[in-house]
C-alpha cells in the first residue's frame, strides 16, 4: 500500500486515501508537537504560575467565581472572567466610577479584624502601603483563624519575583498543604513572621496599578459575609453535617470544634485552590 | 496516600470499599485474561465460530461498544466545534467511556483475528477493496485520539498536577482540543460508516446488502447516524449509574435533557432513513436479488417482530419520548428511552451480524445456529471489567466531572434554619439572623 510496497499502484484511489490518512497522522503528530513546544515556550516565559491559577480559577464552582462587584451589589449577578483580576476587566473602572463614597468604614467585620487601611484579596491575603512605597503582606484574620496553628510557612525567598494568584506563601499543617495567593506582583524584598503581623515585603512591579484588584476596606464586610456562606457549605461537603450555626463570629479556636472535618477540603475551597 | 490522590474537594469512599468494589471485577478481569490466552496460545477453536459463521459473539459486541462509544466523537463534535458548553459537564466522561469501548473492541478484535504479532499486517499489506481497511485505519487513528483526549484526564490528578510541567502540557493540549474533536469527528465518520458499509456491500448476502448511494452503500449512512444517536443516550445512562452507585449527583438536569435531545433529533433522522431504506430493500433491492424479504423473516425465530421491534418499539417511541420537552422533563421517561435506544443499536448490531449470516442464501444452504463458547464470553466479559476498573480509577483519582464540586455544595447545603439551631461556633449578631431569614425564604 506505501508506494515502496508491492501492492501500491499510482492510482487515484490509493494516492487519495494514503494522502487522507498521513494528513490524519500528520496532523496528530504537529499538534502534540506543538503542545510540547508551547509547554516549553510558558516555562521559559515564566507562565507556569498564571497557567496554575488558571487551572485552579477553571476548577472553581460559578458560587465561587462571583465578580466584587456582584458582593458589592452594583451588579445582580456576574461571574468573573478575569480570573479575579480586575486590572483586565473593562467593566470594572465602570463599576468604580459608580461607587458611592463616605461609607462607614470598620476595624472589625463581623468579629474579624479588617484593618481599613488594609486591600483585601480574595485568597485571604493583605497588602499594605508603607511610607516608603514598598508593601507587606499577610494573611487576613479570616484566612488565620480558618488556617489555624500551622507546622510551617514557607515563605518565597527574597529577591524572588511574585505575580498576582501566584503562589505566595506555603501554610503546612499536619491534614494539608495549602498556598496562599500572592495579592501583588513584585521582588520581595523581606520576610517577617506571625510575630511582627506580616509575612513578606514586596517592591511592586507598577506600584499605580498594583493594587487595583484587591477589595478596598467598604468592599470588605459584604465579601466576608459571602466568605462565611462558603465556609458554612465547605463544611456542609465535608461529612461535618449539621454543625454551624447562622452566622456570626468566627471563634479563634475553630478546629477545635471540627477535628472530624476534611479540612483539607476546606482549605482547599476558601483558599481557592483545586 | 490514597487520599493525597483524590481530588481535594470531592468525596470518595474509603480506601477499603473501594478494594471491596473493584475485586469482583479483578476476577472477572483475570477469569476473562485466562480465556483470552486460551484462545491465542491454543487456537480459535476454542471458540464455537466457524467458517461459515465467522461472525460471533465479539463482532456483534464490538459492532454494539463502538456505536455506544460514538459519544466521545459526538459529545467532542457538540462541544468543541459547535460551541454548545453545557457538554462540558460529560466530555471527560464521554472521552474515558470512548476509550473503553475503543481500545475494548481492538483488544477483541486482536484475540478474534488471532494473530495479534502480525496485526501490523493490516497497515503494510492492507486489502485495498475492503470497507475492512478503512476500519482499520480509522479505528487505530481515533484509538490515539482518544488516548491523547484521555491525557489531560489523567493529569488533573492532585499530585500529577503538582508538577508544573505537566499541569502546563495539560493546559496546553486542552487548548488545542479542537483539533482533536474534528480529527475524531472524521474519523468516527468513517469508521462508523465504513462498519455498516461492510454489511452493505455483501452481494452473497441478500439480508444485509443495499444499494450504493455514491460509493457507500445506504447501511454506510444508517451507522454513522444511529452511532450519533446512541453515543449521547449511552454518555447519560453511564453517567445516571455512576450517580446511583456513588449515591451522588454529577451533572444537571439540564445536561441530562439536552443529551436525551440530542440522541432524539438523531434517532428520529435514523428511524425515517432505516424506515425509507427498508421500504426500498423489501420492494426493489431484496427481489432484485431473486429473494422476497419476507421470506428472510420467515426462518426459525427471527420473525418480522424483530423488524417491528428495531425500528418501532426501540427506534420511534424512544425518538418520540426524547424529542417531548414534557417528557424529557421526567427523569423515567428519559432513562428509560435512553435505555431503549442503546438497545435498539445492540438489537441493530445483533441483526447485522448473526441474522445475517444465519440466514441461509443458496438452495442447499441451512439456517445456521451459532452459540459462543464460555472462552468468547469470558473474553468479552475481560472487556467489561477493564472497562469498569479503568472508569472506577478515573473517577476516584481525576475529576470526571467537573460539576460534581458544585453540586456537592447543593447536595450537602443545609438548611439555614438546622445552622440557626446549632450555635456551637457561632455568636448570634441579630442583622446576620434577618439576613439569613432573608436569604432561606428566597431558597
């Protein structure tokens, strides 16, 4: 049938259907090839982190996905495109302009501390503007007292490079092994600890543009409330059954009240991780 | 370790059950290796096919895995090229049920040829006037297809994903997936086609040979179609059986009705052509051939009822049941029609292959009678466990589907009024209780 092989014959037939068919492989072949090639591109191009996030961002349920917007109750209902990333959203600058302003602003959202001075991200992770124009970073008073006692934390090294929804900071604890979104792109340029209240220093990339993702202190109260919900239906697909309660206040020792629970599940959901 | 492999947010059960559920099937899978190696070390004898009736119980059953598995091609077709995005809720189901099927039916038709060695015989020396040929071809093609579809699978595992390079490669391939759905698209075109085309052109068999339409003949066409409508229907049985095994819920409603919509708009095209086809067999094709149909349908035990029985009873009531909106709504109706149209094919499959060459074509010729030995069904039975094991690990290490999350969230939601009543954790702040009381009686 191959033309070096006794039964081919240069007719029509056999020429169409040996052209089909190395098409057919062909084909295959340069797709995976060109799968390969591009693997090779994202990791020389550093895209690993971004193609992570994606991955876990498509993996999300649409309850989970919902945009800031929507928490904040300009929009009835919109899912977010941009992967929780509103430096590329067109409508977000829209929404923003609309925004009223005076609002009441609190250091403590339903019994959590939320700093107003403080940008939230929706991993549960801060950023706060220093004098010098550098920021810190830590992990918000909800995420603590869900993430618990931890074995260790692995920090980025310092003069490392983060990106927005990259990994940020390694929490191991003896159930699970979770990582924490970066909230900003930028070189750390320090660690600190649970002591000192933060966890990393970072000279931004674009320090104009650097923060306009991350939820502002009067977007806070109604994103934590939404935080609760998911954390009350992480629990409810845990095994836990019936066992919180209808809102409320956290308490610190949260575990403690749920040693049966898959926290590992749990983490996964509310630190957005797949 | 066997929890770090299950995907985080899902429930599996434990590790023991799950041991529990799949030994019965590694029996099975070991009863059907043993009758496998029979056939191959010793000879087809062992089989109860002859050379009159070389047809069997695995022809029949691969014809029937292959329609069935169309759903991998069509679903892929639906999703990727037509753009319809609630087939996002099955298509790694469709795509691991395809490569059961698939690499099942080669599997058979390896033991069944006999001489798996010289399977590469096929591609080098291939009969260029066999419809054979292109099945061949085809098959192997899709086969690869389907295996490099079943990748991304594979690495969405936990820990497969952990490394960067394959999560990328995963991230990279699903993008190009389209180009994978069209080349399945084509090739189950001609495959499917070319299976029933192989009856068609059986001049010395006046039961199954039709008219040519361009270079195919009619049975060419009626393949390709009800494997369309076959495929969706056997994608949502297999999915509503997985969800009463693992007593959880996977995919929408929606999804269920859109696939029970889709097997109908196909089912009823197959039920006017087969009907169309027969009517042109029965008054020109068959007594052109010197053969009065109903003579066929007078041998033995297959009456006209099969007739009757393929084309209405599993063809057009089922067609009829899908394509009401009302009664696709009801979840009965719609399994139970999806379960007659997967039916209807293997009734389709069993006539094409042991009817046709039972029934006798010259004078002196008898109606021959054909059951498999245990060493065919035990074979195909390695078929059924292999396939049963391999869904069974996909589905507790990889996500299958990917609504299953979402609707766990569903299934385990309790009722705001059970949280208000346990206040273990919680402290009470009135404006939360009203907005609570705001948001159960919105539910």
């Amino acid at each position: 049938m191959v033309p070096w092989v006794y039964e081919f014959h240069w007719t029509a037939f056999h020429v169409t259907f040996l052209l089909i068919f190395f098409t057919v492989f062909v084909t295959v072949a340069a797709t995976i090839i060109i799968a390969l090639r591009r693997t090779q591109q994202d990791e020389q191009q550093h895209r690993m982190e971004s193609i992570q996030w994606h991955s876990d961002f498509e993996d999300l349920a649409p309850a989970m996905k919902v945009c800031r917007h929507e928490l904040n109750g300009d929009v009835q209902h919109r899912v977010c495109d941009n992967e929780f990333d509103c430096r590329s959203c067109t409508l977000h600058p829209v929404f923003s302009a609309r925004k009223k302003k005076g609002s009441l602003l609190q250091y403590e959202v339903y019994g959590f501390s939320m700093p107003p001075y403080r940008l939230y991200h929706r991993g549960h992770t801060w950023v706060q503007q220093e004098d010098d124009g550098t920021f810190k970073v830590g992990i918000d008073d909800f995420g603590s007292r869900i993430i618990g006692r931890p074995h260790s934390i692995e920090l980025p090294p310092i003069g490392s490079h983060l990106s927005v929804n990259g990994r940020g900071i390694l929490v191991r604890r003896s159930d699970s092994t979770i990582r924490l979104l970066s909230p900003i792109d930028g070189e750390v340029i320090g660690h600190g600890n649970s002591e000192k209240g933060w966890y990393l220093k970072v000279r931004a990339d674009n320090p104009e543009r650097a923060t306009t993702h991350l939820l502002k202190a009067e977007e806070v109260p109604n994103w934590i409330l939404r935080e609760m919900e998911r954390l009350q239906f992480s629990f409810a697909t845990s095994g836990v059954g019936a066992t919180l309660a209808d809102g409320g206040e956290l308490v610190p020792d949260f575990h403690k009240h749920f040693p049966k629970a898959d926290w590992d599940s749990v983490l996964g959901q509310m630190f957005l991780e797949a | 370790m066997d929890k770090l492999l299950i995907p985080r947010g899902l429930q599996r059960t434990t590790f023991e059950k799950f041991l529990l559920w799949i030994i019965p099937w590694l029996a099975l899978l070991a009863v059907g290796a043993y009758a496998i190696y029979l056939c191959l070390a010793e000879g087809l004898f062992h089989t109860n096919m002859d050379n009159r009736f070389a047809f069997g119980i695995w022809i029949f059953l691969d014809l029937t895995v292959i329609a069935l598995g169309a759903g991998a091609f069509f679903t892929g077709f639906l999703l990727y090229i037509l753009r319809r995005k609630e087939l996002k809720a099955v298509i790694n189901s469709a795509v691991v049920i395809g490569l059961i099927c698939y690499s099942g039916a080669v599997l058979v038709l390896m033991v069944d040829v006999g001489q798996p060695l010289r399977a590469w015989f096929t591609f080098w020396h291939p009969n260029t006037h066999s419809m054979l040929t292109e099945v061949t071809f085809c098959l192997t093609c899709y086969l690869i297809v389907l295996l490099i579809e079943y990748v991304p699978i594979v690495l969405k595992n936990r820990q497969l994903r952990q490394i960067p390079k394959f999560l990328v490669f995963e991230f990279e391939l699903h993008k190009l997936m389209p180009v994978f759905a069209g080349i399945g698209t084509f090739l189950s075109f001609f495959h499917q086609g070319s299976l029933g085309g192989l009856f068609g052109v059986l001049r010395g068999r006046p039961f199954a040979f039709r008219e040519e339409l361009g270079i195919w003949p009619s049975t060419f066409f009626l393949f390709v179609i009800s494997a369309a409508a076959a495929g969706p229907s056997f994608v949502m049985l297999t999915t509503t059986l997985v969800e009463k095994i693992t007593r959880k819920r996977l995919v929408k409603d929606e999804v269920y009705r859109f696939l029970g919509k889709v097997s109908g708009c196909m089912l009823i095209i197959y039920v006017l052509l087969k009907s169309i086809d027969t009517l042109i067999w029965i008054n020109s094709t068959s007594p052109g051939n010197g053969f009065p149909a109903f003579e066929f349908y007078a041998t033995q035990s297959f009456g006209t009822w099969i007739l009757f029985t393929e084309i209405v009873v599993l063809g057009l009531i089922p067609a009829l049941v899908l394509l009401s909106s009302r009664l696709r709504q009801n979840k009965r109706y719609l399994f139970g029609a999806g379960f007659l149209v997967c039916s209807g094919i293997m009734l389709n499959r069993f006539v094409m292959t042991i009817q046709t060459l039972a029934l006798p074509t010259l004078p002196f010729d008898n109606f021959l009678t054909y059951a498999p030995s245990w060493e065919e069904v035990a074979a195909f039975a390695f078929v059924i466990a292999y396939g049963v094991i391999l869904y069974s690990l996909t589905f507790r290490y990889s996500v299958i589907f990917p609504q299953e999350r979402e609707l766990g969230q569903t299934n385990g939601e309790l009722s705001m009024r059970e949280f208000a009543q346990s206040r273990s954790v919680f402290k009470q702040p009135k404006f939360v209780t009203r907005l609570i009381d705001t948001f159960s009686s919105t539910k």
